[in-house]
C-alpha cells in the first residue's frame, strides 16, 4: 500500500511499513540463500558475498541499470528515491529486481541534506538503522583509518626520541625519516565538523606526539572506503589496506601503511564491512547496502561486491552513482565498470521541474531556507532553457554507448505542462523518457519508468570506454574536461602539472584509476554556474595519490574533504523516544 506522503514525515511511513518488514528467516526463503550465507544481526542481516558468488558462479548475471543526475540544487533531486521508486516499480510488474545503494554518512544525515534513504514511499527501511550507522561498517572504517594515522604519529615520536641503534634495540623498527611537511593523510570522523580541517597536533612535551599541523576529513571521504567499494574480496582488500601512501620521507619517497607495519591490523578491523547489508524498500525488495565512499573524491558509488551479488540474486539489479552525470556516471562508466569487468544495460537520468528551473535562471536555491514560488508555480520558459543542463548529460551517457532513460521524478506541484517541456527536450535529445510519481505512489507511481527500463534493457548497447588505459593522466583530464564538462581545456598549476608529470613517469601508476574531484553542482569547477557553462577552462591545483584504492586524483578548484555543518542542522529535530527507544525527526 502507499501511504500518504504529503501528510506523513519519512520515519513515520518507515515506522509504519516496518511493522510487516520480512525478517532474516523470510529473506533466506525469498532470495533462496543457504542457510551459512546469511549472517543475522538483529533485525537485519549481512550477507556472505564470497559464498553466494562460488555457488551461482554458473548462473548468468541478471540485468544492469545505473541510476544518476541532471546537475543538482543543493538539496539533491532524488536519484536514492529514484533507485528505490524504479525497485518498486519493477517489482509491481513482476520482476525479480534488487539493488544496492551506499551507505549515508552520519555527516549529511546530522546536517541539512539529511540521511539518504529515499523518501515518501520510496524509502529504505528500517530507515533509524540505516541512518543512524547500520551494521557498524563506517565506525570499522573509522578505526582502521586512524590506527594508521596513530601508527604514523607514534612512528615519527618515536624517531625523533631516540637514535638508529636505540630504535632498532628498543622497538626493532628501522628510522622511516618521514617528512612532517609531506604527509598525505590526516584523521577522519563521520560529521561535517569544519572546526577540525586544519589542526596542530602533538602540544606538549616530548610524550605527548610529534608537534605538526594536522586535519580531519569526514570518514566517507577516507581511502580506507573508496578501497572498499573496488575490493573484490578480503585478500584484496588487505593488500590494498598494505599499500595506502600516508607521507613521504625526506628523500622523496612514499611511506606506506605497509611501511608502518599497520596495514594488516586495519585490514582486521575492517574484517566485517567486507560483506554487504540485506535491507528492504518500504514495498519489501531487497535492496544492497555496502560502501559509501565520498564522491567528490573517490568514486562515489556503492560496492563492486554488492553489484556482483545482485546481479546473480535478481533478474534486474538497480545501481545508484553518487552526483550528477558528470561525476557519478563518468566514475561508474570508466572506473569502476573498468574496475569490475561489468557491463551496465541501461542509465536512468533521473531529473526534476525544480533542478531546471535553476538551470534556467530560477531564484538561488539554499539548503535550509524556504524555496521562491518560482520552483513551485508553473514557468514554461525556465524549465525550456534549464534543459539544456539535461540534453548535455544525456549527451555525455550517450557517448558511453548507452541510450539513456530519462526519469521526471515529479514532484506533486509539477504540472502536466512542465513534464511534457522536459519530455519533448529529453527524446529531441534520442533519449527515452518517463514521468515518475514513486515518492507519492510507490511502485504503482513508477510503472512508466519501469517499462521504459524493461524496453531499454532489451536493446543491445555498444558500451565503451572514454579512453584506453594507456592513456597519460594529461591527456585523461583533457578529454574528461572538454569532453564530459564542455571546457576548452585544462590549466595545470605549476606545481600540479610538476605532480602530474612525476607520475606519468612512473610504470606503477601506470594502471591507476582518473578520479576526478570537482563540485557536483555546476557542470565547471564552480558552483555558482549553472546551465552548461561557456567559454571556462578547468584548473588543476593538486593530484592527490590514493595508492592503496589505485586512484590518482586531480584537483578541480576548492574542494574540503571537510564539509560544515550549517546553521539549521537536521539534529535539530531528532529525537528518541525514552519509553520505547523509537527515534523521530529523520526527515
């Protein structure tokens, strides 16, 4: 049934479709699991990835459909209630269907953005678990990442207190030499807490640290999770644990968790994230959740392994990229797909009357504050020039080889005149498209694009890469930017382009992913622009080295891997109930 999303906040319906939500025992029925591959905790259950792959090994994957994005407003335009809206519309047409989705950071959920569980009635459920950290796979993330920040802090104590031979005597450890001012990693902690991005650590005595600035990212944004999200088991996750560069010694060369003899306990930490979380639409699909990796930064999209067990669980696996098109489509298209060997049918577009209308010159759009009535009054000449954000997108998932579905993910103060605007620009453009109403109506809500995802699935694809492997890291980020981003070309920093050219050089990073870091909500490296951009080039300030993920990433502008916690934060209105532990206030 659907429930009434104009009148009821996302905990109630949640509340509400819990209460018949299968258990453990019933998922094991339903999804035809053995017993010894479903590992029970509490009401939710995690799922043994490497068993139920050895045993379908044989059976054919089931089909692959992306979810992403038109360039956003701050306040997202609902690609995880797309992704769950399309589950449960695929699901009232019969269809065995599942999916996987990242895991929210208790960063957005504590801010204004909130948790990321969809919304209406195309939500994720239990929604206070999934918000309010789930299985503990970002709390193990956390520990891992700072043990090998402590083991790195006590290293460089440690040699500055005693010479060669008492370190050797004393410790048994060789002198590392790291260089204070070239250290790559910092802490991490799940909230946008702005007040720690740059900090001095060790104040003191010579017991008390190695004295140093420091700074804190927000956990999603550590290595420890983009290496999770590509891992293809536990061997393969250890060795990359073993390979993160967390400085450079004074001579130049990178010093590794493995140098520092940390990386195999961290990988023991992380023992338990390796296998994703079973959970449920509020219409009962199963729906994936592992990974949650940042994805201005890394690569933005749930796991490898949760699309490798979806894809032989269900008939038709639903996938979510973090971002617009020209972030998390591109990162999907050419990393991780690249990564895992797996090739996706079909990409929805998911798309809104309220994200065009900005594009179009509609009022400013701010987290937190009341929306203009431009965005809930008709205006046919703003959604019309807005679409061109959306023609260009549908653009960049052509070049993929994919012919993309556009989803109106309408909104109940959209008119009938507006979704025909965005309809008739979306097919001038060659692609399908459907109007969506899953937040109001669940499954019943999304059968238009259900069927349009069905039709697409059916149709044979010519997916290929933007550009082969061999291909130098300039040259990389020149084609991303022209090609995907619409620049006339690419300004390198000195000391970026420095950077850059080291690495060519060098055969190891011969194979590592282009991570691109840039804002999601402008097509350029700033945010102030919107639309598609003219006449910019794109700066690269820094390349940042994940060695352990295998990613190298070039910096577009200002990106914090630090958010802020604005001024009217959703913890504002959280609560729990003391009597019977039921948490409100999460959106």
């Amino acid at each position: 049934m659907a429930y009434d999303a104009t009148k009821m906040a996302d905990w109630q319906i949640s509340e509400e479709a819990e209460k018949n939500m299968p258990m453990p025992d019933d998922w094991r029925e339903k999804l035809g699991l053995e017993k010894d591959e479903m590992l029970a905790m509490g009401r939710l259950s995690k799922l043994d990835f490497l068993k139920i792959i050895n045993r379908l090994k044989a059976k054919p994957d089931g089909k692959y459909i992306e979810v992403t994005a038109i360039t956003p407003t701050p306040l997202g335009e609902g690609k995880s209630t797309t992704s769950l809206g399309l589950i449960e519309g695929l699901g009232a047409r019969g269809k065995n269907v599942g999916g996987a989705l990242r895991q929210p950071s208790g960063g957005p959920t504590m801010n204004v953005k909130g948790t990321a569980a969809g919304g209406g009635n195309s939500l994720l459920i239990p929604m206070t678990e999934f918000s309010l950290g789930l299985t503990g796979d970002i709390n193990d993330i956390m520990n891992a990442h700072n043990l090998g920040m402590v083991a790195m802090t006590s290293r460089m104590q440690h040699e500055r207190n005693y010479n060669d031979e008492q370190l050797a005597r004393l410790t048994g450890m060789r002198r590392l030499d790291i260089d204070p001012t070239r250290v790559e990693m910092g802490w991490v902690i799940d909230y946008c807490a702005q007040a720690l991005r740059n900090i001095i650590i060790g104040i003191g005595g010579r017991t008390d640290g190695y004295m140093m600035q420091s700074k804190f990212g927000i956990a999603v944004g550590s290595e420890c999770m983009a290496i999770l999200a590509v891992a293809k088991d536990l061997a393969d996750l250890k060795e990359r644990l073993n390979n993160i560069t967390v400085a450079f010694d004074k001579s130049g060369k990178p010093v590794t968790t493995g140098d520092l003899e940390v990386g195999n306990a961290m990988a023991a930490f992380m023992r338990n994230t390796i296998n994703p979380t079973l959970m449920s639409t509020a219409e009962y699909q199963p729906c994936l959740v592992h990974a949650g990796p940042f994805a201005n930064i890394a690569v933005g999209q749930s796991s490898i392994i949760a699309d490798r067990v979806g894809l032989k669980l269900w008939d038709y696996h639903v996938t979510e990229s973090g971002f617009a098109a020209d972030i998390g489509f591109e990162k999907f298209w050419n990393v991780k797909c690249r990564f895992s060997g797996l090739k996706p049918h079909v990409s929805i577009l998911t798309t809104t009357v309220r994200a065009l209308k900005m594009h179009g010159g509609g009022p400013k759009v701010v987290a937190g504050k009341a929306l203009d009535d431009a965005y809930t009054k008709e205006n046919l000449g703003l959604v019309e020039k807005g679409c061109e954000n959306m023609v260009h997108l549908i653009g960049v998932i052509r070049k993929s080889g994919i012919n993309p579905v556009v989803c109106i993910n309408r909104f109940y103060t959209d008119t009938d005149a507006e979704c025909n605007v965005i309809r008739k620009a979306a097919e001038k453009a060659g692609a399908r498209c459907a109007v969506s109403e899953h937040w109001l109506k669940g499954g019943q809500g999304a059968l238009e694009l259900a069927d349009a995802v069905i039709d697409a699935c059916n149709e044979n694809n010519e997916f290929k890469f933007l550009y082969p492997l061999e291909m130098k890291l300039r040259d990389r980020v020149q084609k991303i930017a022209t090609e995907i981003y619409g620049a006339d070309g690419v300004d390198w920093s000195p000391e970026a382009n420095a950077k850059a050219e080291m690495l060519e050089k060098d055969p190891k990073y011969a194979d590592f992913a282009t991570m691109m870091v840039k804002t999601h909500l402008s097509l350029s490296h700033d945010p102030v622009k919107k639309g598609v951009p003219k006449n910019w080039r794109l700066p690269i300030r820094d390349v940042l080295i994940y060695s352990g993920a295998k990613f190298l990433c070039p910096c577009a502008g200002t990106i914090s891997l630090m958010p802020g916690t604005a001024s009217n934060p959703a913890f504002r209105r959280v609560d729990v109930d003391p009597a019977t532990g039921k948490v409100s206030g999460l959106f």
